[in-house]
C-alpha cells in the first residue's frame, strides 16, 4: 500500500514539473515569434523605397558637409566611455581601418626637430606641415601647422603660397635690416611649387590659383638696395587690401620692407606675420571663388629669430612650451565660437553660433578663424586675423615646443602632451609618434599632427625643409 502512494507522489511530482517545463518552452516560443514579428515589421518598412531614398539624401547631405565624423564625435566619445566601464575601451577602432589610418603617415626628424602625423579616422589627410631652419643663414627659423577643413585647398595653398611669401617677405627685410650689400640676394619665386602627392583635381587647381598669383606678385631680381627701392611699387601691387579678410579696423596691408624695421633697429615680425597671414587670405578667397572651393584651414605658424619666439594663431591648431621648470606653457589660445570675445564679434556681424555635436559659427565650423571658407567670410563670420604672442626665450629657458593640429588636443591636455614629451625628450621623434598613435587610441577622429622642437636649437647650416608632412 506504501508503495503505491509513494508511486503516486512521484508521478504527481514529475507531471507538475513537466507541465512548468512546457510552459516554459511555450512562453520562450512566443518570445521568438514577437521578436520575429517585429524583426518582420522592420524589415517591411526598412525596405519601402521612400525610406531607402530619405536614408540615402540624409547620407549624401552629412558626406557633402564635410562634417560626418565631427558631428558624431561627441557621440562616440560617450560611447566610449559607457563601454569602458564593461572592457571595452577602443569602440570606435571597430569602425576604421587600423592599419590603413596608422600607415598613412607624415614624418621628419631632424637634429633639432621631429614630426609624426596620421590621417587617422578621416577619409583624407588635410593636415599639412612646414619646417624651414636657418632659412638663407640668416639665422631666422620658421615652422607651421596647418589644418584643412571641408578639403585639401586652402591647407595646400597656406603651405605653397602663404609660407613661400613670407619666407620671402622675411629673407627681404632681414637683409635691409643687415644693410650690408655683400650679403645682397635675389628673391626666388618658383614658377610651380605644386606637390607631387596632390590629385590631378588638386594640382589643377594649384596651377590656377599660381596663374593668378604671379599676375600679382613681381619678385626682386636686382642684388642692390637701390634695386629694391625701385621695385617697391612693383612690390606694392602684392599687399592688396587687409580689410577683406579682416574686421572692420584693419588697414591696408603695406609690403614695404622698410615699413617692419623698427626706431630700435629691430624688426616688427609681428606685423610682418600678420600682414603676411591676411594678404594671403585675400588671395585665397579670391582664387577659392574661381574654383568654388569652400575649404578652410587654421594657420599655426612660429618664427625664431635668436632668443625671441613668435607665434601667430589663426583658429584651433595649438602650440605649447615646457620651460625649464617642466611647466606647459599655452603659446597660443584656441579661437572657438563659444568664447566670449568670438561670440560677441560673430553676434555684432549678424551671425550666429549653435550646437551641433560642439559649438559652431553657424551651425557648421567649429573654429571662429581660419583661412579660406569664403562663404562664412563675406559678413566677417569667420576672419583670418591672427593673434601674434611674443616670448622671451631666454626669459622661459625651454627645453621643447610642441605644436599640433586639434586632433591631438581633442584627447589631450596640455600638461598631459608635456609630460608625455618629457618622458621621451632624448627621442623626441619616437615621443611625437608615441604621442600622435596615442592619441588615435583614445579615439581621435580628425587628422593628427606632432610637430616637436627642441632646444636650445642647433640648427645645421643647410636648411631642413619638409612640405605637406615630408615622406610618405
């Protein structure tokens, strides 16, 4: 009898726990088929051709912008972050090609000098960089980073047309400031200096752009003061007008040499610098309207003569100085449509700035300044003026300068690219690849630029040039 109920237990055991089992499974199956159904639903409207056609418009608007990837930058980053608190720390790496972003890459070292630069996550490179030492042995060295936007042009044209100029323009007044004849020179302007690593669509607009510059510009072909003299209304035609690129207050431009040497017996390079920065400016909206190029560019440019440092800032490029302390000094300030002052001179000039994944002058650049992007320049939106700082080198003692597109400040501090710096100073070059590889893996989306310089520098007698990065 006892074997009986407990036969009966089992049995009422094992039908309860088959009953909860089949319910399961029932509950599981209709979960599959609703997510079925959805997934059916989806794909029935995903598929409709007015939806593919509104994807594709959106697509082709974000592309045409020119700002797909600066848009979605903030985005990524907050992704970022969320995932890094489950180990995953490179989420945007899954949307790159790795190896093609790190292989397309720029570098210089040089005695005193190095260089790294990756096109990173961006479709092209419009970072371009210029290294000129001891330019003619007169013992004045200049160095500049530019970062295009919207396209190649107006970084190709500050590197061929704007820095050939001003190395002229500088060669011209330290030789009138020298007055000594024996040392007379001639002013070489080169009738292409287009780059061999252009396309054909870019080297075709350079010529134009060439074309229409040398109708301008009539270099100084005689070795005497006098000659120079003589040829100062010829030089007179080059200045063209400040006011077009600038703000209201700003004058003519004057290219007479004599007009940057100073009572003292200095010379003025700040003006030069900033006369130089606009005069090109003014060209390159007019030559950017030929050929409907709305490209832009920041201008970081640095100018080193003895123990005193100028630096003339047009947009977001930045350079930084560790002084003999090991402190991060700023040698140049971001222009960005948020500050105070930039938001002021856009709002007076009847524009306008929003948000659109940063702050914008009218809801599409992300730098108040720059060269080129003659659109936003016809009601002084956006102005090349550049602010020129000074320094004292003797005074601050450096051990290096680091200069650098924004896409290496997007992911690092200032005191944190020092510090990196100084922990590789006996190899710098390894230091700005270390740095600029650095800081893609923090998941930088632009072009990255490393540009080092250390000191006290020692310059070689032979000038060390590298144009649009050096090798490839």
């Amino acid at each position: 009898m006892d074997d009986n109920v407990e036969d009966k237990i089992i049995y009422q055991v094992y039908l309860t726990h088959m009953k909860l089992l089949s319910s399961k499974l029932t509950s599981a199956k209709n979960k599959v088929n609703s997510f079925y159904n959805m997934w059916k639903y989806m794909q029935f409207y995903i598929v409709k051709p007015e939806v593919i056609i509104f994807l594709a418009l959106l697509l082709c608007l974000l592309l045409f912008s020119g700002n797909l990837f600066q848009s979605t930058n903030g985005f990524f980053k907050k992704i970022n972050r969320n995932l890094s608190f489950i180990g995953f720390n490179n989420f945007q790496q899954l949307m790159v090609d790795e190896k093609n972003a790190l292989s397309k890459n720029w570098k210089f070292e040089g005695k005193n000098v190095a260089l790294y630069a990756i096109k990173g996550r961006r479709s092209q490179m419009e970072d371009r960089c210029v290294i000129k030492t001891n330019i003619m042995d007169t013992g004045i060295s200049l160095f500049a980073v530019f970062d295009g936007h919207g396209g190649e042009f107006a970084a190709d044209y500050a590197t061929t047309h704007l820095m050939k100029n001003l190395i002229n323009k500088v060669v011209e007044v330290k030789k009138l400031h020298d007055k000594n004849p024996d040392t007379a020179y001639e002013t070489k302007i080169a009738t292409s200096n287009t780059p061999d690593n252009l396309t054909p669509q870019m080297k075709t607009k350079l010529k134009k752009i060439e074309t229409f510059s040398l109708t301008k510009i009539k270099p100084i072909t005689s070795t005497d003061d006098s000659a120079i003299h003589h040829n100062k209304h010829k030089q007179d035609t080059l200045s063209l007008k400040k006011d077009i690129t600038s703000s209201k207050n700003v004058e003519d431009v004057t290219i007479n040499p004599s007009s940057y040497l100073q009572k003292g017996g200095g010379i003025n390079f700040s003006k030069l610098l900033i006369d130089e920065v606009l005069a090109a400016d003014k060209l390159l909206i007019e030559a950017a309207k030929l050929t409907y190029d709305i490209a832009g560019s920041t201008a970081l440019i640095v100018l080193i003569e003895g123990n005193t440092l100028f630096v003339a800032n047009v947009g977001d490029s930045r350079g930084v100085m560790c002084d003999k302390k090991g402190n991060a000094i700023p040698i140049s300030f971001d222009h960005k449509p948020q500050q105070m002052r930039e938001k002021k001179r856009i709002a007076e000039a009847g524009g306008f700035i929003s948000f659109n994944g940063v702050w914008r002058v009218a809801g599409v650049l992300a730098t108040s300044r720059a060269l080129g992007d003659y659109p936003l320049k016809e009601k002084h939106f956006v102005i090349a003026n550049p602010d020129v700082l000074t320094f004292d080198l003797s005074h601050h003692d450096p051990q290096f300068i680091i200069l650098a597109s924004d896409g290496l400040w997007d992911t690092y501090t200032n005191e944190e690219a020092i510090d990196c710096i100084k922990n590789h100073i006996d190899d710098s070059f390894y230091g700005a690849q270390y740095l600029t590889i650095q800081s893609f893996n923090r998941g930088s989306l632009d072009n990255i630029t490393v540009l080092i310089i250390k000191f006290p520098p020692i310059w070689s007698k032979e000038s060390q040039t590298v144009n649009n990065g050096g090798s490839e």
